[in-house]
C-alpha cells in the first residue's frame, strides 16, 4: 500500500471511531468493546500506518497527529467522556487531511552510484 493509502485508511478508521462513539448514549464511555476500538483505532496509527507514511513526511507534521491519537489511546485508561474521544479524533482528522496534501505525489527511487570497479579475478 502507497503512503496516500494507509492515510486513506488512517481517515477511514478514524471516521469508524467517531461513529461508533457517537453512537453511545452515556455521557462517558464506560464500554469495554468502545474503549478497545479507540485503543485499536490508535494502535492502527502508531504500530501499522506511522512506520510506512513516516518516510515521506516531516516529523512535525506527524507529531500533529500523534498528539490527538495519544490522547485517545490514553482515554482509554479511564472513564473518559464522549467529547473527549470526538474531539481528539476530529482533530487528528484535520491533522491526517494536512499531511495529505503535504505528501509527495511521485517516490523517488534511490539512486545506485555505480562504479568503474572491476571485481577481482581470482
């Protein structure tokens, strides 16, 4: 998958997240099954999609989106509210479109030096 690819996929898991939170009728969020799917929502970004899109990004810009995803992953630990999580994971929405638009269009495939060496005749 391409670095436009796994921020697609970042947007898409983070649109599942807010659904899912927003669905939830209690002013905090108490649900073990929604405090994985935040938890797993943030694990997808920092285990899986981060490593491949890092490369072509600057660290600036993905420190931007570390920081609200954090803060999700760290609602986890408690009974956080349901604002907590639309708010951090809107915000890592907007960061996510940011570095879309900053990401280079073509890979540029690295350049080999070649050399006049011959190898030695044994």
């Amino acid at each position: 998958m391409d670095h436009f690819g796994q921020v697609d996929e970042a947007l898409e898991a983070i649109a599942t997240a807010k659904k899912v939170i927003k669905r939830g009728t209690s002013r905090q969020v108490q649900s073990a099954e929604e405090k994985d799917h935040m938890r797993t929502v943030a694990a997808l970004w920092f285990q899986s999609l981060r490593p491949g899109i890092a490369p072509f990004a600057e660290p600036s810009d993905l420190a931007e989106i570390d920081t609200p995803l954090r803060r999700v992953f760290d609602a986890t630990a408690k009974a956080a509210t349901r604002t907590t999580y639309v708010n951090a994971l809107g915000e890592a929405r907007k960061r996510l479109l940011a570095l879309r638009k900053n990401l280079p269009t073509e890979v540029v495939a690295p350049t080999v030096a070649t050399s006049d060496d011959k190898p030695p005749d044994f």
